[in-house]
C-alpha cells in the first residue's frame, strides 16, 4: 500500500532515509573541509618560498648595490693613484702612451727621443745614455747637415752576406750558450761593428770551432744561422710580414710600409701618402693578401688600409675601431681580414663587400683591455687574440661564437701564432715566457701544453717555421731565440738588434724569417739544418 498522504505535505518520507541523506551531505562536507585545508596548506607553503624567494632576491640587489659602490670607489682610488703617479713621472716621459692620454694604455717597447710614440705602459723605457752605458735608441739625431751623429753610421740595406768561416772580427760570430750566459743578459749588447750579430748556441759540444751553432742531442742535427742582410728605416720598425709566395718581404714604419725582394733586399714599393698630414702615423700591422695583390695595414689612425700595391694605391679604408690598429692578419682564402685594437675589440671585416662582419669582444666573454695581437688558423675557422688582461681568447670565424678562454700567464699577452698544423696556438707575454696551448682535444684543451722560459725580459712576436719544426721568439731583451716546441729547449739565441726585438716573422717557402726593431732596422736572416758529424 501506498505511504500515507498529506492533505498539506504530499507524501511522507520515512525516517531511515533522512537520516542516510543526512550521512551522506555529512560525509561530502567533511571531504571538501579536508580539501580546503590541504589547499590552504599548499597555499600556505607557496607563499613561504615566493617570500623566502624575494628575501633572497632583496639580499641580491643589498650585494651588488655595496659591489657596485666598492667598484666605483676602487675605480676611483685607481684613477687618482695613476693621476698622481703620472703627475710625479718626469716630464720627458709622460707622453709614452702609444694611444695618446687615452685610457687602456700600452706600454712602452723602446725609449725614443720624440715622446709622442710608444708600444703597449708596463714596459720600462731603455735607459738614457751615461747608464750602465746605453746608447740612447729611438730616432736618430740630425746635425745642421742632416747626417747621422757620431756613432750611429749603420750598415747599408744590402749588407754583404756574414761568411760561416770566417774569423774576422766583423764576421757573424758563433758561440756555445753556457748556464753563466743567462746571468749577462742583463747586460747591453755591444755597438761595435765587431758584434753587430751575434748567435749563442745551446750546445756544449763546438766551444773548438766557433762557426756552428748545434741542436740539441734529442734532433741529432745542426742549426745553421747566419744573416743575410739588414734593410735601413727612417724610424722603428713596428712590423715584418712575408707574402704567401716567400718572396716579398713588408715592414711598416711611421708614416709609410715597405716591400723588399726577399731575394736581393732591394725596395720595390712604398706606401704612403702626402694628405696623411705631416705628424706621426705609424704602421704597427702589415699583412699580405694570399694572391699578394694587395697589403693590409693596421694604422695609429685607427683604421685598417687596403693597398693595391700593384697600381700604388689605396682601394678601401675600413673604418670601425676608435683606438689604435695594433695587429691584422689575412685568412688564407682571401675573403676575410681580423683587426685587433686598443678598443677592447677584435673586428672581423669582409674584403669582398667592404663591411664588418663580426666585432669580437663586444660581451661578457671578449677582452677587458686592448687587444694586442690576432691571429687567424691556417684552415681559416679559428681567430685568436692576445690582450692586456693576460688572456688568450678563442672564436668561430664563420660565426663569431666565442670558443675558449686560455689563462696562465701573469702578464699582458703580446703575441699569438697558431703552429701550421694547426693543432696549437703559441703566445708571447709580458711575463717573460711563451706557452703553448693544444687545439687538438675539446675543452681540456685550455690547459697549458708548455712553458718556454729563458728570456730576460718581455716576449714582444713568436713565429712558427713553415714546417712548424721551430719556434721563434723576438724580446725586448734584444735577442732571438729558437725552441723545439716538442721538447721545450732553447736551441739557439741571436743577437743582433740594438733595441726591442718587435716583430717576427718567418717565409711560409723558404728557410728565412725577419725581425723588426726599435733600432730602425729590419734584419733578414737566414737558417738550416745540417747533419751532425
């Protein structure tokens, strides 16, 4: 039968079934109850860490707000000391800044008597004449007559070639390199004609004959250096660069760059031009195009040239940098030329289309002070640079990507060279030494291979030879020496300059290289191996 019915409340719900809805709402109550909780609690748990998380956000900006106020007050106090420091410094040596007054300067490579030149400030001048004995080197003084003062006649550019056995006293002397010999280095080497070159061998074995200088026991060979000639300049000669074929030879000086024939020493071209103005304007970089049409010169103006040296010429002017070009170097298929600047920066510019393809240096990776030297692999995909702040750097040259950072020496980095394998990089330091770096290994490869120490004072140029056999290094000190780069030894040293040894360069076809000086010469020597008997 049907629940009893309600005149006013329709049917009658039973009791048993209030009371189960009841349980029900009762349960889906207290289930929704716990999820608020738990929601609270993870709400609860997301505000702590968003908090915890703008803590440590606010004790960020606290940190590098007090970074930024020391810096400044160091930067300060570092600019008042050098203020003060340039403000005590004699008068005739405050204009040595090769980037005139401007900041990031280089240090000085060889005392001149103008003050309006110098190379990368660290570098003590050479002293003065009354000295310990030293000559002043620089530019030459004139007399009323315009001829060189007493003491200073040098030898012509073709120099008769020095004879291996001769044992006149104005002859290419040889002799052995004894422990003792590092001692006197220190010590200027001679003025007279008698000791105008020089070469010390590391070898103990020849003290009886005077005429060889030997390797060392591990080659089983002899190395046989003499000079072939010395080529005359008006000023110090910042640079040497041979062309691709080995048979030119380019130096650059102040306001002009210089081809010679390898073959006779003879001058073929002069780049200058009159409407640079009549103040100094040094080439401190010289490179040939790989077809040798043309020459690229880096300038203290501060751009990089293009020469067409056949029509005598100027075809571009690349323009970019806003400190001194120090280096340049030409990739080996022609498309492309690195410049390296007092700037902070490296630029890559294309020679086709007469435009800047990369800026090297310009993020937080690239040089924090002048880039001194560049150097492209002979495969053309690598670009290396040496700076001021002790580091060699590392990019893609199709990209621009930085690669590798290399640290290890204690003092600016002047020069760099990849080896013709290209498998290692060689850098040159103000610390007195080379180091060899490898190439062939992934990111192990920014540890340092080798140390070459024996130098007595910076390491201005390093070279590979052609067949990557040697490693030549120029100094400050005023020699040349030859390293085995495999076995690290100090085979041979040269001395023959009267100044810092600026530049170096060997002839990618032939057994010479060349060296550049503050002595205004530019020397073109010539070395062999030979058995040993």
């Amino acid at each position: 039968l049907p629940p009893p019915y309600h005149m006013f409340g329709g049917y009658q719900v039973p009791p048993a079934r209030i009371s189960e809805m009841l349980e029900s709402l009762k349960k889906e109550f207290d289930s929704l109850a716990h999820d608020v909780n738990r929601y609270k609690t993870q709400r609860d748990e997301y505000e702590r860490k968003v908090q915890s998380q703008i803590t440590e956000i606010s004790a960020i900006k606290n940190t590098l707000a007090d970074l930024e106020r020391r810096h400044a007050t160091l930067a300060q106090s570092y600019k008042d000391e050098i203020m003060r420091l340039q403000g005590t410094q004699p008068a005739g040596e405050r204009n040595f800044d090769m980037r005139r007054n401007e900041k990031n300067t280089l240090p000085s490579l060889i005392q001149r008597n103008e003050t309006n030149f110098s190379f990368p400030n660290a570098i003590a001048p050479i002293k003065p004449p009354g000295q310990n004995g030293n000559l002043q080197l620089g530019k030459r003084q004139r007399t009323e007559d315009n001829s060189l003062q007493r003491g200073e006649e040098l030898p012509s550019i073709q120099a008769p070639k020095i004879s291996r056995t001769s044992t006149d006293s104005q002859d290419a002397k040889l002799s052995p390199l004894s422990n003792s010999s590092d001692k006197q280095k220190n010590s200027e080497i001679p003025m007279s004609p008698s000791s105008e070159m020089r070469v010390d061998s590391t070898s103990e074995q020849n003290t009886s004959n005077n005429d060889e200088s030997s390797l060392s026991p591990v080659v089983q060979q002899n190395l046989d250096i003499e000079i072939s000639y010395e080529l005359e300049h008006n000023s110090v000669v910042c640079c040497v660069r041979y062309s691709n074929d080995g048979k030119y030879l380019a130096t650059g000086c102040n306001r002009k760059a210089q081809i010679f024939s390898v073959e006779t020493g003879e001058k073929v071209h002069t780049y200058t031009d009159p409407a640079w103005g009549s103040g100094d304007l040094y080439f401190r970089s010289v490179c040939f195009s790989p077809d040798g049409k043309y020459l690229a010169c880096g300038t203290e103006d501060q751009t990089v040239k293009l020469w067409d040296i056949e029509n005598e010429k100027t075809v571009h002017t690349f323009a970019g940098h806003n400190m001194d070009i120090y280096s340049l170097d030409y990739s080996s298929d022609g498309r492309f030329i690195v410049s390296g600047s007092g700037d902070k920066k490296a630029k890559v510019w294309n020679v086709e289309n007469k435009s800047c393809m990369y800026t090297l240096g310009s993020d937080e990776v690239g040089p924090k002070d002048g880039v001194t030297s560049v150097a492209i692999s002979p495969d053309g995909r690598l670009i290396a640079a040496g700076s001021l702040d002790k580091v060699v750097r590392l990019w893609d040259a199709q990209t621009g990507y930085f690669l590798e950072r290399y640290e290890g020496h204690s003092d600016s980095v002047y020069s760099v060279a990849f080896s013709p394998d290209g498998k290692s990089l060689a850098s040159g330091s103000l610390d007195k030494t080379l180091k060899l770096w490898d190439l062939s290994e992934s990111r192990s490869r920014s540890r340092c291979r080798s140390t070459f120490s024996g130098h007595t004072d910076f390491v201005l140029s390093v070279a590979f030879s052609s067949d990557g056999k040697w490693l030549i290094s120029g100094s400050k000190d005023r020699t040349v020496k030859f390293w085995d780069p495999r076995t690290v030894t100090n085979h041979a040293k040269l001395e023959g300059h009267k100044n810092s040894v600026i530049s170096v360069a060997v002839n990618p076809t032939q057994n010479n290289f060349a060296t550049g000086s503050g002595d205004f010469k530019a020397k073109v020597w010539r070395y062999s191996e030979i058995d040993s008997q």
